[in-house]
C-alpha cells in the first residue's frame, strides 16, 4: 500500500463551484499534515497545516480523520488562479523524534470560466 | 517575507561530473530538507539536516550524495558522480519546525 495516496484527478471545475480532495495514509504513527499546492514547474507552496480539530482559512476548509487515516481539503467559490496540484503531505513520526515528510502524488485541479 | 533562495536555477552536467546544488534557507529557521523531483512524479524526500548534522535519509540518498551547511547560510547538496536518472528538479527547503518553505528548486540536467 502506498504510504500516501491521492486521486490525481483532473477535477475540472467551473469558476464559483466547490470541490472536495482526500488524501488517505498508511503510517498512523503520523503526526502532521499538510496542504501545498505545486504550480506546472514551481516548488510546492504551503497552503495550509491541518489541525485534529479541523481548520479554516478563508475559502479552504482541512479536516482531518486520524481514525480513517485520511485528510481532505475543501476549496469553495474556485477560482481561476485556484489551477494547481494539490498535495498532501504527511510526516509519520519515527524513534527520536524526526520524522521522513511524505508526498502525494498531488490532485490536479482545473477552474474554468 | 522572507524565502528560500537556490541556484543554479538550471544547470547541465555530464554524467560523472560532481554537481553543487546550493540553498539559502530562512536565516531563523533550525530544520533543512532537500528533495527532488522527477519530471512528472511525486516529491521525494532526500535527507534532513538539523543541529548540523543529517537527521533522517531516504534509501535515494546514497554515497553519491552530501549535505553540508559550511558556513551559517549556505546549505549544499553535493552529487559526486552524476548518472542520467539524476536528472530532475531539486528543491531546498528549510522549517521552523513544522511547516517547510520551499526554495524555487534548481533542474538539473545530465547529459
């Protein structure tokens, strides 16, 4: 099983519309996670750390489900320059403390007009 | 707003030649990462660096590869012997614990 997977999509979305990423890990050791988004050829940007107790920052909602093993992103009123790979990240802890951040594969979304 | 810088932003190697990859990370932060990715594929972790010295590798991170932070901002990733499937972006990041910021990553190519 992959340690972290995602749906590669595309979702292929109007501007205004709301859509919805999961993101399912292996490791329950697992002790944070992440959003970035990675533009065509650029370094991923963080979007957004993901608390157990679900967090919001502006149109974008992150849940977490530790018993489920999965985080989601939920983007309302997309917009254009919402166009991106979505990626999940997840830092499964391991002894002394370090941890090794894993990266999905990434969502690709496309907002149209 | 402070950032992660690197450079080269592009650089063409032969195979076999040694490549330095350079980053400046965020001057207050304590955790550094390089990672790479292959055109197409996921980020792959490469190696973590803190306290000046590495804290966690991947199975990628072989003898081939290096890490040092030889003054207090560089941060470099040495390839000794490049081969073709080297071939890829190269990203630096560095954390104030949690949360990595990414440097614009360098492309490496070998020929």
């Amino acid at each position: 099983r992959k340690e972290v997977e995602q749906d590669p999509g595309p979702f292929n979305v109007p501007e205004g519309a709301t859509v919805a990423f999961n993101c399912t890990y292996s490791n329950s050791a697992s002790q944070s996670f992440f959003w970035y988004r990675q533009d065509c050829r650029k370094e991923p940007k963080l979007l957004m750390s993901v608390y157990s107790s679900g967090n919001e920052d502006g149109r974008f909602t992150a849940q977490l489900n530790r018993a489920s093993q999965y985080i989601s992103l939920l983007i309302r009123d997309s917009k254009l320059s919402d166009s991106a790979t979505y990626l999940c990240v997840v830092n499964p802890q391991i002894s002394g403390g370090s941890y090794i951040p894993t990266f999905g594969r990434g969502t690709s979304l496309i907002v149209h007009p | 707003e402070p950032e992660v810088t690197q450079t080269p932003s592009h650089q063409v190697t032969q195979m076999g030649q040694e490549v330095i990859l350079r980053c400046v990370p965020i001057s207050n932060h304590l955790y550094f990462y390089w990672y790479r990715q292959i055109l197409g594929q996921k980020v792959e972790f490469l190696v973590s660096f803190y306290n000046n010295e590495i804290s966690e590798k991947s199975e990628i991170f072989d003898d081939q590869f290096s890490v040092e932070r030889p003054d207090g901002s560089n941060f470099t990733l040495k390839i000794r012997s490049t081969k073709l499937e080297d071939s890829a972006m190269y990203f630096c990041a560095s954390s104030p614990r949690n949360e990595q910021y990414f440097g614009p990553g360098t492309r490496l190519t070998v020929t």
